[in-house]
C-alpha cells in the first residue's frame, strides 16, 4: 500500500489531500473520500486504506482546508464536551454545495495520475455522506457510483439539500443510516428515497437497526464492527459493480 500527500488548488485555495494506492503495478478506478467533521485524523486514512486494499486509488481530501490549521481532533474527547464549540466553526467552512464545487479539482487532479483509469465513486461519511451524493449530482458524467454512511441532514428545506439533486443523478447510489441517529430520522430517510425513486436513481437506501450516527468509524464510541463490515461490504459490491 502506498501513501502520499499532495496538494491541491480547489475552489478556494490550495487543499491538502492524502493518496492511497493498492500494492503491485497497474492503473485503478478511484474513489473520492469525504470525512466526517472531526475532519482528517488516523481513522480516517486507516478507513481510506481499507478502501483502497480493495483496489481503488482513494482520495481523502482535508474539507476544512478554507478553515485553516486545526487538530488532529479525538472524537471520543470532542464529544465528551462541546461539540459544536469544537467541530462548528469547521463545518461552517463547507457545505454540500462547496464540496461538490471542490470536487472538480479532485477529479481534475485525479486526471493527472497514470494510475487511475475508468469511472470514479465517491463515499463519504456523517457530514462527508450528503457531499458524496451531491458530488454524484454535479458530475454525472463522471462518477458512476456514491456511498453515504451514516449521512444527516439528507432531505431537510435547505437549498443545499442532497435530496434536491436527484434529478441530475446518474450513478448507483447507496444510502445507509442507523435508527439511532436524530440527524437522520425516517421521515427524512422516507424523503431522500421517494426523491432518488422519483428521479430514477438506482439505489438502495437502508437503516442499519440497532446502530446509531457513526458506527462506520473506528474511533467512534459507537463503532461497531460486525455493522462495519457488513457496511464496507456493501460498498465494495457498489464499486465493483460501478467503476469496473
């Protein structure tokens, strides 16, 4: 497995990203890795290298970058206090919209790379999640499949609802959220998939029972990791249905 820093001019300035990449010779689809808002720390690289031992070159970049210097944040630390105090001011500096908008240079960067060939995937997770789907909506063309985990705020009345964008969706997508997650409730669960089936989408939109916000991560309280995997399967069986 090999991994690197590089940066990349985004939207708005130059964004850090990490680059993961299966071992042996040869060219990979790629997927695009939207952290949650504790933003970039050993989980997520450790969850990112999961992704790409199954053959995917595996871009996560650091969302924040508009914010400037911050952490590495401990969850199980930052939500022992003030969440918001600590994690507020970050995701204030994004949003779905500005994702999607930065996703243009991550695909033109990933352009660049001898070893990415074919489609592109986008996953994301928590605050990632909704970026993941959006980012399906504003490249069509480009990214054939998009996993979001544990995503809130999926169908709400802002303007930056992912919901909103079904109609431009051409790629499979794959929802899946836990019924222990006041961010994600049914009737917005019930929302987002009436919007995708209206719109055409192929997907599949799940709860996880018995799972709350966040049990994908290894360095949640809440991980759990049969759920884990069963989630990483489902993502896997996407992609390789999708980008190859």
């Amino acid at each position: 497995m090999s991994q690197e820093q590089v940066t990349i001019q985004a939207a708005d300035g130059p964004c850090a990203a990490t680059v993961l990449t299966p071992e042996g010779a040869g060219a990979w689809p790629a997927v695009i890795f939207y952290m949650d808002a504790f933003g970039i720390r050993p989980a997520m690289v450790e969850m990112a290298t999961h992704l790409s031992s199954a053959g995917y070159v595996v871009l996560l970049p650091d969302l924040f970058y508009r914010f400037g210097p911050y952490g590495p944040l401990q969850p199980k630390e930052v939500l022992a206090g003030d969440f918001m105090a600590v994690c507020g001011p970050l995701m204030a500096s994004t949003d779905n919209h500005k994702a999607a908008e930065d996703t243009k240079a991550f695909l033109a960067y990933l352009d660049t790379r001898k070893d990415v060939e074919g489609k592109v995937g986008t996953i994301g997770f928590c605050m990632g999640g909704g970026m993941a789907i959006t980012a399906a909506a504003y490249y069509p063309d480009r990214i054939a499949a998009a996993a979001s985990f544990h995503g809130g705020n999926l169908a709400t009345d802002k303007p930056t609802s992912p919901h909103l964008q079904a109609p431009k969706i051409k790629a499979e997508v794959l929802v899946a959220g836990a019924d222990n997650d006041h961010s994600y409730p049914q009737d917005m669960a019930d929302r987002l998939e009436a919007a995708l089936t209206e719109a055409g989408v192929k997907h599949l939109a799940e709860i996880y029972v018995g799972k709350a916000h966040g049990w994908m991560k290894p360095d949640m309280p809440v991980y759990d990791e049969a759920a884990a995997k069963r989630g990483w399967d489902e993502a896997f069986a996407l992609f390789q249905r999708n980008l190859h």
